[in-house]
C-alpha cells in the first residue's frame, strides 16, 4: 500500500533490516522509494546518517526520531533547549543547541574517540546524552558551530577557538587548534577538514589523497595550511569527503579537486577547478559521501557524479565507472513542482530526499518577535516582568485580551524564561516545552493547540474585518488627480511584518495614521491578491482575472515591495502558467 503523499524518498544499497521503513522490500533501490514510518514530511528539517543502517530525523523545534535497524523508530526530544543542528559521524550523532550545548546519541561499542568528550561505556542508542565539556556551567565553553569528520569531530566555539574532540584519546578532551574561526566543514566519510577565519581565509588539514585538501599537491597536511586563491566570504558550502572534497560558492558555482572518478572530472585535481557541467547551474544544496556527490540547483535540478558500485541513483543511466555529472530524475511528486524546495543528504549506503523547512511566513514574524520593532503594548507580570508585545498578534493567537492574560497568568508563578518560550509560540509556533505549554494554556483555561496553528489563525485573522486598523489606499495613475482612491483595509502589522517597502514607510509615518497611499501603479486586483498572500502564504487566481496582467504585477512586487528572499511567489506563479 502505498501513499501518494510521502515526501520523504531514499535510494541508494539498503540493508536487508531497514525494511521495516519501506513499503517495497527491496535489497537495493537504484530509484527512489518512498519511507512509510517517517510521516510529517512538513515538519523535517534535517535528516542524517552514516554507515550503520540508522538515520536519526530532526523535526520541528527541538524533537527527534531516531531509526534503527530492527527497531521501530526512537522519538527524543531535548527539554528547554532549541535545536540548531544535527550531524552524523561514522556511526555518532551530535545534537547542537542555540545556547551553545552538545549532545550526542551513539552506540556503546564506538571505536575510536567518535563519543565525543563523554563516556562510550555508558552510551546507548536508547537515550539522548549531554556533552559533559559543552554543558558544565564551570566550562562556560558555548559552541556556535561544529564538524563531524569520519571518527573526528570539530567545534567552533562562540568566541572563535577550533577544537578538536578527538586529540586526546584518553580522555576525549578538546584541544585548541586555531583561533578566529568562524566556520568549520567536515564529510560523514572524510579524512581531512576545511575552516574559515576572521581574516576571511580558507584552510585545510588531513589526508589529502590525490589531490583533495585543495592545495595543489598531495602531500598530507599534519596541522592547517591556507588554501590559495579562496576567499572565506565567497563560500556557501564546502564538503570533505574521503577522496575528493566539493565546494559551493555563494553565487551558485561548483568547484571540485580529488581523484578523478570522484571528483567531477576524467583527472585528478589539486586544486577546486570549477566543473563543466554544471557551469550556468546555481547549484544551492551538495552533498556527498564516499565516492558520490549530489547537487540540487534553484531549480530543482538534481545532479549526481562519481562512482558507486552499489547502485545509488547517480548510476541508474548505466554501470560507467566515471560518471561525470549528470541529471537525476526526481521522484513524481517533485517533478514540475518548483514551489517545493528541496534538501539531500548522504549517509555511506543511501541517500535521503526530503522537501525543506519554514515558510517565509514563520521566518517573517520570528524575524517581527526578535526585533520588538513597531510594538504597541505589553504584556506585564507579577510587577517586574514586562514584554513588549503586538497586542493583534497575541490576543488574536490566544482569543483574548491581554489584561485577561495577565489577569491569569499573574496567579501562577511563571518565570520570564517560561513567558518567553509562550510567547514563541504565540508569535511563530514555536513548541520548545510541551508540559510548560499545556500548563501556562491550561492556566489561561483554554485548550492546548495542535502544532503549526499559525497559518490558521492567520487566515482567521485575514477574514475579520472588524479588527483590521488600516487601510491601504490605491489608485492606478498617479498623475490623474480625479481619481479616487481604492482602499484596502488590513492589519498594519501584518503589512510592516511581511513587506521592507512598508517596514520602511511606517518608521516615517506618526503611529496616530491610520492610513498609507501605494504608489506601485498596480492594479487594485493584484494587491488584493497580495494582501490575502501576506495572511496565507497562498496566491489564489480565479477565471475572472486578468491573468496575465495580474502575473506579471506580482512578478515585479517581490522586489518592489522587498519581500522575504525565500518568498515562494514566483514558484506559485510558475505553477499557474503552466496550467495555462
């Protein structure tokens, strides 16, 4: 039985055990095949693997699923902390926090010093362990970003300093490699590690084998070296895998070095030479594990190159033992459908395939409750607790007023950190405590809500008129003074959240206006279109429009207005002009 709704597909050599996540049972799956045990494909961000036929999954804030081998699927969450990243090592996962803390999910027989700064002897694939090094408060040692490499692991802490976990074997302590580091890049199946400075330059130490450290030679590298001619502000991302190493630029270019049935090339390389197939491509996800690489354009184009006996999907056009890069068909479900944008990731036998995360919507308001901009009340407890709130945002979130919130919220002893977490699920559903939740909602007596609300309430909110406190007027020319406005009636901070151009407007405006002229020449119908966008993520075209003129209108308003760069407009006007 197969359900048309997966989102989440993997190919590549699977283990016989790892059936359990398929509906075919199939050895190996050359094409993609859909998982049925992971649902919510919606709410993934991550997903990682390594060697062992295992993968753990990041879901939402700070929840986790972990899949094993002959085992149904382990859900972990880490209590008051808010998940930043994931990675995989050889058979290791490492949890990273916002506050800067480190965990780590491994098995109890790991070689080497891949348990991290912990005791292997007492790790288990049955419970999420903190990093003793990265969570005493006596260490006062906050990570901002970390590498997983092979058996190794690399963190960069919050003021710059690059350790390693794995120099001292006996007791898994970090050493000091280098200061002033601001990034750090690793491979599940690498030999050798890259990291940027302060000083805006690349660097590189580890095995180099023929050529894959970037450096013109093949000459192992003991500690850091400089890799020329790279500037550390150019890179998107930059990948270490066992014999060659790929690296994406910020405009999208595909560079690669490394042996030559790996790297992209008919010959190995010393340095990143960018690869021919892919010029004009602007590559915007890579990743890759042994011996295969894998990557996503803008687009939605995937590429696939390298060599790979186990029948992965770069090899589904034929058994050639140098594969340069070529097209990969994407499963039914993402072909033609550019408004889902997707993510890979590689473990050393399969490969995961699995639709991105967060809608501009939620980063727009998270962006709003982070700035406190534009705020017009408070939200006052127990006397010396005050935070300033959007009073629309909050009472139309919880369908009260705010002196009832407070009111009830002041009978219990909620402290400021526990208001907060509330108030980011007010503001972008964020869910970090689900029994803190339940209890604040239980004291505000009304029941606790399903996750991702927001929309929802946003839609709500869209259709109430009586609440909307502005109104937005509109006339197509300028210049004919007898025309009469059009007006808009909206909520003003759904227009500052959503729009720079209106962020912008509202800063020169008194807070007593009630009202602000658009001068974008475009049709009443189109704004309208766009107004409703901006409560729902959603553009909606019926038979009675000028379509075409209304296309092209919304086309121009992404930069127009300055709308978020991950705005999904366009992939959603793309869609309509193909039903055309």
């Amino acid at each position: 039985m197969t359900q048309t709704n997966t989102q989440i597909f993997c190919s590549g050599k699977i283990h016989k055990s790892l059936n359990h996540l398929f509906y075919q049972n199939e050895y190996k799956c050359p094409r993609w095949t859909p998982l049925s045990k992971i649902k919510n494909a919606n709410k993934v961000r991550k997903i990682v693997s390594g060697n062992r036929p295992n993968c753990l999954i990041w879901k939402g804030t700070n929840n986790l699923e972990f899949h094993q081998a002959n085992n149904e699927p382990k859900s972990f969450t880490i209590e008051n902390e808010e998940i930043k990243d994931i990675q995989s090592g050889y058979s290791t996962y490492l949890i990273l926090t916002k506050s800067g803390k480190v965990f780590s999910l491994a098995p109890q027989n790991c070689s080497y010093c891949e348990v991290p700064l912990s005791d292997p002897e007492s790790s288990t694939f049955e419970k999420i362990r903190p990093v003793p090094f990265f969570n005493k408060k006596e260490n006062n040692r906050k990570v901002d970003t970390f590498a997983m490499v092979g058996w190794s692991n690399y963190f960069v802490c919050k003021d710059g300093r690059l350790g390693d976990g794995t120099s001292n074997q006996a007791k898994n302590i970090p050493v000091l490699i280098f200061e002033n580091v601001t990034r750090v890049f690793g491979g599940v199946q690498g030999y050798c590690f890259f990291f940027t400075t302060k000083n805006n330059e690349l660097y590189v130490a580890g095995a180099n084998s023929g050529g894959n450290l970037g450096t013109g030679n093949s000459s192992k590298q003991k500690s850091p070296v400089k890799v020329p001619n790279w500037k550390a502000e150019d890179i998107l991302d930059l990948q270490a895998n066992h014999y060659h190493s790929i690296l994406i630029t910020k405009e999208g270019k595909t560079y690669g070095c490394g042996r030559a049935v790996y790297n992209g090339f008919t010959q190995d390389k010393s340095t990143f030479t960018e690869i021919e197939e892919l010029k004009n491509k602007n590559v915007v996800e890579y990743f890759g594990g042994s011996r295969i690489s894998l990557a996503l354009t803008n687009e939605n184009e995937l590429f696939g190159w390298g060599f790979d006996p186990d029948n992965h999907p770069t090899d589904q056009y034929g058994n050639t033992k140098i594969l340069k890069p070529h097209k990969i068909n994407l499963p039914k479900i993402f072909q033609n459908n550019p408004s889902i944008k997707l993510k890979i990731t590689c473990g050393t036998q399969y490969i995961y395939l699995y639709p991105s995360h967060n809608s501009c919507l939620i980063q727009d308001f998270q962006k709003l409750f982070e700035s406190k901009i534009f705020c017009d009340s408070k939200l006052s407890l127990n006397e010396n607790i005050q935070f300033p709130i959007h009073k629309i945002i909050v009472e139309s979130r919880t369908n009260l007023q705010i002196s009832t919130i407070e009111d009830l919220l002041n009978k219990e002893s909620f402290s400021k950190q526990e208001i907060l977490l509330f108030l980011k699920w007010v503001y972008f559903d964020e869910i970090t405590n689900v029994e803190l939740l339940k209890h604040i909602f239980n004291s505000l007596n009304i029941s606790y809500p399903p996750k991702n609300t927001f929309q929802k309430d946003l839609h709500d909110l869209f259709n109430d008129e009586d609440s909307k406190d502005f109104t937005l007027l509109i006339k197509n020319d300028d210049e004919d003074e007898e025309e009469e406005y059009e007006e808009i009636a909206v909520h003003k901070i759904i227009l500052l959240t959503r729009s720079g151009l209106f962020r912008e407007m509202f800063e020169n405006i008194t807070e007593e206006s009630k009202s602000v002229k658009d001068y974008s020449g475009k049709s009443i119908e189109s704004i309208e279109i766009l107004i409703k966008y901006f409560y729902t993520e959603k553009i909606e075209l019926t038979a009675d429009h000028d379509i075409q003129l209304i296309i092209e209108e919304l086309e121009d308003s992404i930069e127009y207005y300055q709308l978020n760069e991950n705005s999904n407009i366009l992939n959603q006007l793309n869609e309509i002009k193909n039903k055309l």
